[in-house]
C-alpha cells in the first residue's frame, strides 16, 4: 500500500466503543479525525453489541468481493476482542486486517509489531505495513449459558458448519485457554465488574483458585493415544503472548507450519496463584511440569461420575476461550490451520 500524501486512503473502521472500559468510544472522533489529517477516507461503523463486528465485517466482505474492489482494507479499532470478530468474518478472503489498538491487552499488535501507545505509528502501519497470510485455530466445542448479560454463543455461517452435531464453531486468532485461567475469564462475567485494568484478573485469580475444583479431562494430541490427566492449564496461541505481554506460549508465531501447546498438570493451588510471574518472562515451560509440545489437532472430553470420557458436558463445566472469551465447555477440539486471515502489520517483527 503506498503512503498516503498524495491520495486518499480509503479504509473501514470497525469500532467497539466499549474497549477499554468504554473509552475506546470517547477517543474515536479524535482518532478518526487524525485518520482523516494522515488522508484517510473514513468509512466508520460503530458495534452495538456482542458479536456484531463478525457481522459488519462479513457483510462488508460480501460488499467488496461483489464490486471486486481490489484495495480493501478493514481495520478493527479496539482490543483483541473486536479483531477476534472482525477476523472472524474476513476470514478466508484476501481482505487485509489492520488494527488501531485500544484494548486492555492489545496482544495482537504485540504480535504483528503495531505500537499500543503511540498513535502516529499505528496509522503509519496501515498506511505502509507489510501484509502478511496468518493461521488461526479452528476451536469446536458446546456453547456455553448464557450469564447475565453475556450470551450464550449462536452458530455463525461465517464460521463454517461443526463436524459434530450439537457443537459451535469458533476462529481463534490469538489465544484460547482451558482449566483454570478459562474459569477466571468466566469469573468477569459476573463478578468484579467494577474492577478496572489487570487489577481484575488479579482479584478473580486470589478469589477463584482456592475454590476450583479439580477435573480429570481426556486427552487426545494429533493421532496419538487418548489419556486422561488432572489438568489444570491448556493454551494454545498464534502468537507468543496473551494478556498483554505475557509469554504464554514461547516462540509461537502465526506465520508457523505447526502450531504449539502449553499444558499444565495438577498444579497446586500455591503453584497457580504463583505462575503469572514465570509466564510473564516466558519462563514456566519446565517448571511444576509444564510441558510445550508441537501440535495440530486438540481433543479434550470430560470425564464423568463414573471414569469414562464423556461426549457431552458433564460434571464441573470446563470453558474454553475464544480470544479471551469463556464462550465454549468441553468436550471440545482445536485444530491449527495456516492461511487463514491477512494481517497488516509492521515491515520489521521479530518472528518473521
């Protein structure tokens, strides 16, 4: 794409006006008005609720390939959250995605090397970044209740039918998590709304893991056997972090022909209060057990009262995240696919 000075740019934003606590919303008209001084031609559309970027985004899609305009771009102005929707309907196309950060934990421009402070040299990267093919993980699970206000998830055609009838079909474009960090995500829905920033996480981890109870889950890596374990953690990435900085999944990055699994097994209650400082430096892999293994295909049942694998729900509940979002419950299935989404991101990133 070139630079901007002598032409208009002509782009859609999807805006989530609650990120960041609601701020995101406040900030955009100073933000598109920049946009508009750099020589963008702003083409804005402001979500209303959960789930409707994926809609604007897929309905945007259909719009340009019928005009076959050949200099799209659609950018996702918020958090991971709204990149999650918006990729999630430009999925599959060749639609590039850009983001102007601002979310909590902005892990996605941690990944394609975009500033989460620096507002100049976010537009920059849309005006002259590198596009990029990336994968995503194909999550298939049982929606889980709604909760309050949070809905249960519906099944989008945009997603693409499930292999098992009774399941939802999800896109992961950064990070999905099960055991214990997926129930603490689950916690916000409910509890300590008035919590703002990491703060949150850090009081609904104290107050969540003493009370947790331990689950035995089957599982099931590529084409290896099923074994069961007192599992604790699971997460997978597309890039190394999540929750903003924190090394989760070390050297994974979404240009990768494999994806990556980090799995932790019946840790105690002292260990997983004390993981955030190891998984922030990258350093749990090892410690406590902890294992990293190259992997493309996931399977996670739960196991029932009476010590079998279960093809359905069953006991304790045990979510599973879609970018940060407790929206699925096991039994579940994750597979690494490449080439899924276009990213534009900064010309020099560690990974590539």
């Amino acid at each position: 794409m070139q630079d901007s000075a002598n032409s208009m740019v002509k782009a859609h934003f999807i805006v989530n006006p609650a990120s960041r606590d609601f701020r995101c919303g406040k900030a955009w008209p100073g933000i598109k008005e920049r946009l508009i001084e750099r020589g963008f031609e702003v083409d804005e559309h402001i979500t209303e609720r959960i789930g409707h970027g994926a809609e604007i985004a897929h309905q945007l899609r259909t719009d340009i390939e019928s005009k076959n305009d050949d200099s799209p771009l659609v950018v996702a102005v918020g958090g991971d959250g709204i990149v999650h929707e918006v990729a999630s309907g430009l999925r599959g196309s060749t639609i590039p995605l850009g983001q102007i950060p601002f979310g909590s934990g902005n892990d996605c421009c941690i990944t394609h090397g975009i500033s989460r402070d620096n507002l100049n040299q976010a537009i920059d990267i849309l005006v002259n970044g590198v596009d990029r093919s990336c994968g995503a993980w194909r999550l298939e699970g049982f929606a889980a209740p709604t909760l309050d206000d949070y809905p249960s998830p519906p099944s989008n055609h945009w997603n693409g039918e499930a292999s098992n009838e009774g399941r939802t079909v999800r896109w992961v474009f950064l990070e999905s998590d099960a055991g214990i960090t997926s129930e603490i995500s689950r916690a916000k829905l409910r509890r300590a709304k008035w919590i703002k920033g990491p703060k949150k996480y850090t009081y609904l981890g104290v107050t969540t893991i003493p009370f947790w109870p331990r689950r035995k889950i089957e599982l099931k890596l590529d084409d290896g056997e099923p074994s069961i374990h007192d599992l604790t953690m699971m997460t997978v990435t597309t890039g190394e972090t999540f929750g903003g900085g924190y090394r989760v999944v070390p050297g994974m990055h979404p240009t990768r022909e494999n994806g990556s699994v980090v799995l932790a097994y019946r840790l105690s209650r002292l260990q997983m209060l004390s993981l955030m400082g190891p998984v922030k430096k990258g350093k749990h892999v090892g410690r406590w057990g902890i294992e990293q293994l190259d992997v493309n295909r996931i399977s996670l049942r739960p196991i029932d009262q009476h010590g079998v694998p279960s093809d359905v729900p069953t006991g304790h509940s045990t979510f599973i995240q879609a970018d940060g979002e407790p929206l699925l419950q096991l039994p579940a299935s994750l597979e690494w696919h490449q080439n899924q989404i276009i990213f534009r991101g900064a010309k020099d990133v560690s990974w590539a």
